[in-house]
C-alpha cells in the first residue's frame, strides 16, 4: 500500500517562474557504469515574479549531486539543500551563473525517462518531467533557454554522438574517447532536450525548403535496419513540403535528424532538431511492415516533424495547455494524411476512435476536459482527450471559420507567439482576432469534459411543406464535473428526397439559392429550425462528416439506415448508416427480439461486395462490422459475452450467406505484383484479407487453402500477416500452428515483425486465451523491459481481446493487475496505461464488475505503488 497520497497539481496554483534560464552549458561523460553531467546555466531573477524570491529551486530525480557552483566558486554544503526532488541554492544574487555536476545511471534506468540505454545506444526522453532525471534544473515548458552540448565518449562504441542543433565542434580525447559539441541557436525548453550516443548507420538526403535553403536530412538506424529508412525519409520530405503549402511553415534548422530506438515508451518524440522515434513508428519495408505499419509511420513522421512549428516554435506555457501542441498538431497531422491518401478512410477512422475509445474515456474515472485543472502525473495525461479530442475541437474552429480565415488565425498564432510558451486561450484569441469571430461560449470545449449529447427529432408536415427538427443538447455529468454548459457546436447537415436527390434547405420561406448542406450553429440548449419548400418526407443525414465530437440519438428506423447506405452523397454518413444498421441488428439478437439476423443487412453487403463502381476504400471500411469495443461503449450494465456472441452470430451469418461473393472478392482483388502505397491498392488488400478472414471465421476449407497459398507467397506483409490472422483466428488448428511456427523461423531476427506475430496471437478469438497468453510470456524473444513487447502481449490481449480478457471468473483481470504490478517497480508509465482496461468496471454487469473491482483493489495494496499507477487506480475506485 502507497504510505502517501502523491500531491495533486492544480491550474490555478500557475504562477510566473521566479527564476529564468538564459543560456544552458551541458557535458556529458558518458561511460560504461554511468554518466556525469555538468551543467553551467546562466540564471537571472525573472522581471515579472511578484515577489523577490530568495532562493533558486530546481527540479531533480534520482540524481547523486556531486557539485555546486555559483560564478565559478564551489559552495559550500551550507550555501544549498539537496532535498532529492529539490535543489535549492540559497540567497542566490539577481544574476549568476550556476555549475552543478550530478552522477547517473543510464544502463539501470528501465523507467526510459531521462538518459537511459537501448540496445546499447544512449538516448534520451525528456518530455514531460524526464530533464530532472539528468540534471537539476528548472523543469518546465515556460523556462526557455538556448542549449550547447558536449558529448563525450568511447570512439569504438559510441562513434555518432548527436544533439540538438548543428555540430560546432569534434575532437579526439586520450583513452580512444571522443567528443562533439552541438549548439542550437533556438531558445527551448528543457523537455525538447535530446542527446543521442550509438554506433549508428547514417541514410541520408535533402530537402530544398521554399526559400532555397538546403537543409540536410539524416536517419539514424542500427546497422541491420540500412534497407528499412525509405519510407520515413519519403515521409518527411512530403511532410516539409505539405506544411510550407498549407501552413506557410518553413524549416528553420540546417540539419533534422531522425534516431530509431528499440526501447521507447510512446510512439515518437519532438525534440528539437533531433527527433527520437520508436523503431516500430519509423522502420519499415513491404516484406516487413503492413500497410497499416505504412500509414501509422508517415502521419508519425509528419506529426513529429510538424511540431516544430506547433509545439517547439510555439511552446506550452505548462503542462495544462498540452493540448494546444497536440491537438493542433494532431489536427495538422490529420490533414496531411488525408491529402496523402483517402480523406473519407482518413475521417472514418478518426471518428471511430473517438467514438469507440475518447468517448469512452470522458466518461470513465479519468474523464478530464481537453485542458485539465488538475493532475497527479503528467504522464497520465497524454491521453486520448488531450490528443484526439483536442485535434476535433481544432477542427471545429477550422469548421467555423473557414478554411481562408483558419490559415489568416494560425499565421497571426504563428508570428504573434513565436519563441514564446503560451495558452490554449493564446491560440483561441488568435483564431478570433484573425477572424473576428466571438468564440467566447466556443472555450467551453477546452474546460468541459465528457462528451455532449444531441437528441434530434423531427416532424414533416406535408400540407405546409415543412421539415421541422428539434434538437436538444446536453453533456453528462463527469468525475467532479456538473450542470455544465451548454457548447457551441457544428452540426452539419443534409436532407435526402425520395431518389436520394439532395433536398435545398430553406431556413425561410422564399430562400432563394438555399444550399445542399449547410453547419447550423447550436449554441442554446434547444434549438428547433424549419426547412421550407420540403415536397416529401426527406431522410435526414445527420452530423456530416462528425462535424462535431458528439453522440447523436435519434431514432432511426432500418428503411432510413438502407436507405442513406446506398444514396447519401456524404460518404462518412454512408458508412456510418452501415455501422448503425449492423448495430441495430446486433443488438436485437442480444435482445432475443427475433431469432434471425435481418436480410436486408445481408442485401446491403452483397451491394457492396458486387458493386465495382463504389469507392473501393470506402467499401473497405463498410464491410467491417462495428467492433465489440463500439459495441460496449454503446451499452450499459455490459454483458461482453453477449455481445460477442451475437456479433459472431451476424458475422456467422453474413460469411454464410455471402460465400461466394466473398471469394470472388477474394480473386478479384489479387493485386499486382509490385507493393504499392496508393488508396487503391490498399483498399485492395484490406478487401482481399476481409474476404478471407470471414471465410476462415465459418470453417470454409477451400479458403483454409488460399490462406495457406497465400501465405506462402505473399510479396508483402500485409497479405501475409492478413492469411495468418485468418488462420489464427479459425478452427484449423494444424495449420494455424505451423504458420506461426513457420512465420516465427523466418522473421525471429526482425523485432518489429515479431511485436506482429505476438500481437495475432494475444489478439486471437482461438489462441488468444489466458493459457496461451502466459505461454507468450515465456516466450524467449519476450521482453519484460521492451514496451513494444509488453503491448504487444498484455496490451493487446487486455485491450483489444475483449471477448478472451473478460472471463466470468474474472481470472484475465487478476492475470493484467499481477502483470501491472510487476511493471510497476521498473516503468511505470507503461504500468499504469495498461492498468486502463479495468478502470471502467463500474459499465459492466455481473460478475465482471465486481471481479475488476477486486483486481484494482490488489494493484491499489502492492508496496511502493508508483504515482503514475496510483493516480489511475485512485481515480478508478473512488
Ligand atoms: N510529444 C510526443 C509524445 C510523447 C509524450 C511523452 C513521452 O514520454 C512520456 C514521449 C513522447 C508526441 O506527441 O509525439
Ligand atoms: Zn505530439
């Protein structure tokens, strides 16, 4: 049990550092059995602090001082208090400079925060709180300084020494030693720091930015990944050009650097100049990597490299205003993906995951508005809601205000905050003075969590030829949250005729050149508007394109879903017609309403087998059912037995049904021979793999033989990982079991295409049971200190198995606390993510609530529980 309740930081205890950073000295000696630093930082009393601090306090963790400084005098041990998490100099003069040397241990540190050790490289993570882990200093994001950085080291060992900026300097040392200094001329904060030490191969390229400037592009890898860096650097290349076109933003360094680790905690990192990427966020080649691996590496090289702008030229003023990086950088990141590929896939797959997992964290215990007021442990907040729902409320200003006055907001945002650390409110009023909107009641969207509510109703009178919808909006009550406010929100929206022709919406009776769709503005708790010159009862199309991050209730019969699914001209709504029709039909065999899965579901998916006409992407998506994770976050008091057992029934059925359509598709979508990256040849594979999956799903023994085919010969990962999760996933034991054994002989040396072949395993609806999970565990390539590894085993088998992980004897959810228990004493960060699915227990039935319940009760009573797991498991059980 946790003797102390960890402090909670609030927002309103923001105030001014009384001490500012202007210049930052660094030298590290890095060795074998640890690394000293010494850091020189010239200090000043910062003007606007209210008061005249007496002493200067730096943060720290886990460092052994060795040294105190102050204008090249050594201090003496009464001059200052090393209290661990503090250093504080006592009655320090307006202006110095301060030296202090502390003592390391990266090859001990398994938290990966600070300096640690990968694969024998030395690396950094310094966001949020991890600069503390190296040396004392003011740590947070409103201290900007310029830094320089020598790294010293074993030439032989650690040939390439890299940090941020451009490297001024390099020599020889006595004892095969070596060093390189590197200075950055921008202004930063501590938590963009980055220092990079390894025996590393260089790919290299350029990129001419669009005023001419040369600027020098390098990818470091481990020597065995020379052939997977091309699609990275093809990544970043577009990703420069794309935001000098659509925001103006130009490179601002002569070199970016990129370095692949193996043992990283998140997906990427920012840092300025030097970006760090997790080796499964950047490395990839067809035979290796699927098309999903693909599309995750660019939007991560394009996000990253975005936030140098978003992010490192603009900073956050504290860690509250996170998302005013990331979610503007997730919105920026979300445009170019869609401008590289399918913009409707691109929607359709943001809107899911917000639908199926943000929403289900704003209303879950952790529930926290996009800015939060308060927090344990930053890193718990890295979230859902601070990323992706911040990237919708973004896009909702960019809804709003047009695409001409969101660009006229984000260059005023630009120029007005350059080099400076501010506020979500910063960047709202930018946005207004650009555009001279109010978007005063828009705020509400950063200060309120959980996730509004729109009850739509309508009535058609036919005699008045009048289309009259009502809506009503209101936003659920979340942890220390009621009596909200209502929001401004964007509600797209469009009206079909009886052909499924678009209906004009007139908001007036004699409207002349009303138009097709229009974004009606609710900002009243009820609204109610009329569109006149309405001939038939219309279908209305609802929340286009997820407008709005919102749930929409309103009562839709089968007739109007079939009828949207193949007429309306939004092609998100078409797909999401789809999803609420299978939904419907899910949800009335777990009602026992009528034995037999609707027909009509089967015609709709026959349609979009047989109709080569239709945006094959799209269809890609249609065909996949609504998962047992939406399905959940649908319902209350959740049986997730029953759930999956009736989505298996419809799926069951359709594969039944469908067998032949299903095979054609399979040949019809062979592809060609050579990989290609385009939306088509995506669509292609992921139609091909569906096909195949259902077959294996039913038993089909003519298509056990494709898949074995197929898995033989695949020319890329996608197919053959695609005929492996389908087999995974059947009945055919034999064969599943060599494949796998089969796969796991060709690719044990690739890490990446292993975190693959564990993740079909822990992810099967077969094999994928708590025997065969703790099997994995012992598996030899498994690694208790390589987060890819423990996601791709425990994280997905909690995360993503539903149907496995929920067991009535509640013995997966004792499996995941021992498990979180035992990453809790070496990082947790990663302990205290996976503890997550058990954190909802209150939305599920009996007996799986109480069981979860009692799971989080024995991870709350371990020894020496980590802040970051405490604060989780304290919200969650309170
Ligand atoms: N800023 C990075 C994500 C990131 C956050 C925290 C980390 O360590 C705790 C690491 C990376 C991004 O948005 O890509
Ligand atoms: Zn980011």
């Amino acid at each position: 049990m946790r003797t102390n309740q960890p402090r909670t930081i609030y927002l309103s205890e923001y105030r001014v550092p009384a001490f500012l950073v202007d210049h930052v000295d660094l030298r590290f000696e890095l060795f074998e059995q640890g690394a000293r630093v010494h850091s020189t930082l010239d200090v000043r009393r910062n003007p606007d602090y209210p008061e005249r601090a007496e002493h200067l306090e730096l943060d720290g963790d886990s460092l052994r001082l060795e040294a105190v400084s102050l204008n090249g005098v050594t201090l003496e041990a009464d001059h200052y208090q090393d209290q661990g998490d503090k250093l504080v100099v006592l009655s320090v003069p307006d202006q110095f400079q301060l030296t202090v040397v502390t003592w390391i241990e990266p090859q001990n540190n398994t938290r990966l925060e600070g300096l640690y050790k990968s694969s024998g490289m030395f690396c950094t993570q310094c966001e949020a709180e991890g600069f503390r882990c190296i040396t004392f200093f003011p740590d947070r994001p409103d201290v900007m300084a310029r830094f320089r950085t020598r790294i010293e080291a074993d030439k032989s060992s650690y040939p390439v020494l890299l940090s941020n900026g451009n490297d001024i300097e390099r020599g020889e040392l006595a004892d095969g030693r070596h060093f390189v200094t590197w200075e950055d001329p921008f202004p930063k904060p501590c938590y963009l720091f980055a220092l990079v030490a390894g025996d590393l191969l260089l790919k290299q390229d350029t990129f001419t930015t669009c005023s001419g400037r040369e600027i020098d592009l390098r990818i470091y890898v481990e020597p065995r990944n020379a052939t997977k860096c091309e699609h990275a650097m093809d990544s970043l290349q577009r990703s420069m050009r794309w935001d000098e076109t659509v925001y103006g933003r130009e490179y601002d360094l002569d070199i970016f650097m990129i370095v692949a680790v193996d043992d990283f905690n998140m997906g990427a990192m920012e840092n300025k100049g030097l970006n760090i990427f997790n080796s499964s966020c950047v490395l990839a080649s067809p035979e290796t990597a699927t098309d999903a691996s693909f599309q995750r590496i660019e939007a991560i090289v394009a996000h990253e490299y975005f936030h140098n702008w978003s992010g490192n030229r603009v900073t956050c003023r504290d860690w509250f205003q996170l998302s005013l990086k990331e979610g503007f950088t997730v919105f920026r990141d979300a445009g170019f993906s869609a401008d590289m590929g399918s913009p409707i896939v691109k929607r359709i797959e943001d809107a899911t995951l917000m639908r199926t997992a943000q929403f289900a964290e704003d209303a879950g215990p952790m529930s926290h508005p996009v800015r939060p007021s308060s927090y344990m442990e930053i890193s718990n907040f890295y979230t859902l809601t601070i990323y992706e729902k911040g990237a919708e409320v973004v896009r909702m200003i960019h809804t709003l205000l047009g695409p001409d006055l969101f660009r006229k907001g984000s260059d005023l945002y630009f120029e007005r905050h350059d080099g400076q650390a501010v506020t979500t409110d910063d960047f709202v009023r930018a946005m207004e003075d650009a555009s001279g909107r109010d978007l005063s009641q828009f705020r509400l969207w950063y200060e309120q969590a959980g996730t509004p509510v729109l009850t739509v109703r309508d009535e058609f009178d036919a005699e008045a030829g009048i289309y009259r919808l009502s809506i009503e909006q209101s936003i659920p009550d979340t942890a220390g949250q009621t009596d909200k406010k209502p929001q401004h929100i964007p509600f797209a929206l469009g009206l079909l005729g009886p052909d499924g022709e678009a209906v004009p919406l007139r908001l007036s009776e004699n409207e002349a050149d009303a138009p097709l769709e229009r974004v009606l503005e609710l900002t009243e708790a009820r609204h109610s508007f009329e569109f006149h010159g309405v001939q038939t009862q219309p279908v209305p199309s609802l929340l286009r394109e997820f407008s709005a991050p919102v749930r929409v209730d309103y009562p839709w019969t089968r007739e109007q879903l079939l009828f949207l699914m193949s007429h309306d001209s939004d092609g998100f709504n078409r797909w999401d017609a789809g999803q609420q029709l299978a939904v419907d039909v899910i949800r009335s065999l777990m009602d026992g309403e009528n034995g037999a899965v609707d027909e009509r579901l089967v015609d709709a998916y026959r349609v979009l087998l047989n109709d080569p006409a239709l945006d094959q992407a799209l269809v890609a998506k249609m065909l996949l059912l609504p998962s047992e994770a939406y399905l959940i976050e649908l319902s209350n008091d959740v049986d997730v037995q029953a759930i999956h057992e009736a989505r298996t029934r419809v799926l069951d059925h359709l594969a039944n049904a469908l067998r032949d359509d299903l095979l054609a598709c399979f040949h019809r979508n062979a592809g060609s021979g050579d990989y290609q990256l385009t939306p088509e040849a995506i669509a292609g594979r992921s139609l091909r793999n569906t096909a195949l999956a259902w077959l294996l799903h039913i038993g089909d023994q003519e298509a056990c033989t494709l898949a074995q085919q197929q898995f033989d010969v695949a020319g890329n990962m996608t197919d053959r990982l695609g005929a492996l999760r389908a087999l995974v996933n059947s009945r055919f034991v034999a064969e599943r079991e060599a494949a796998l054994e089969t796969f796991y002989q060709c690719w044990e040396a690739d890490p990446q295409v292993v975190e693959q072949w564990f993740s079909v395993q822990a992810g099967s609806q077969q094999s994928g049971t708590l025997e065969a999970i703790k099997a994995l565990l012992q598996h030899p390539a498994f690694d208790w200190k390589n987060p890819n590894k423990v996601r791709s085993v425990i994280g997905v088998f909690a995360g993503q198995n539903l149907a496995q992980f929920h067991q009535p004897d509640g013995s997966g959810y004792r499996f995941l606390a021992d498990q979180v228990c035992r990453l809790d004493d070496s990082n947790p960060q990663i302990a205290a993510r996976l503890v997550s699915p058990l954190t909802r227990w209150k939305k599920f039935a009996q007996p799986y609530c109480s069981a979860m319940k009692e799971a989080l009760e024995t991870v709350r009573a371990k020894d020496g529980l980590s802040k970051d797991v405490y604060e989780v498991v304290h919200k969650s059980l309170r």
